[in-house]
C-alpha cells in the first residue's frame, strides 16, 4: 500500500497586491501560508521578507490565510496573541 504523500511544509508572505487564488480574496498585508511552489508563483504580488512579514503581523487587524490545495480554499486565522 503507497504511503500518502507528506504534507508540504508552509511558508510565509506578506501581500503586496491583491489578488485571487482558488476563488479565494488575498488583500495587501494578508499574510499567506501555502507551500513554497505556490509562494514562488505569486511573484512579486507578495513579499518574502521576514521583517516586511512581521511588520505586516504587527498592524491592527492583521490577518493569515492558510492555503489548503486539498480543497481549495483558505482558512483564515488572527496571529497569536490577539
């Protein structure tokens, strides 16, 4: 029986454009966790830089969506300590 494939390991970005992914809304300061492939694809639409990403988690309202290529969809979360 095959071993089922190993759950990538997430990465984070801060959003810089908004833009849609999978009927999924992603507004600037979003901050995105998907697997690295999918972050490399944004491009330049979002930022890698981890000080621009905990300046992102700093501002009132800051917001992380999880992306799930399962189902297609994002589960939206508030960063610890909120």
């Amino acid at each position: 029986m095959a071993k089922p494939k190993p759950e990538p390991e997430l990465k984070q970005a801060c959003v810089l454009a908004g833009f849609a992914l999978d009927h999924v809304d992603y507004n600037p300061y979003d901050i995105i966790e998907a697997p690295a492939e999918i972050i490399k694809s944004l491009g330049t639409a979002v930022d890698t830089d981890p000080q621009v990403i905990t300046n992102a988690l700093n501002k009132d309202g800051a917001v992380i969506k999880t992306y799930k290529p399962t189902d297609k969809s994002a589960v939206e979360s508030k960063p610890e300590g909120e």
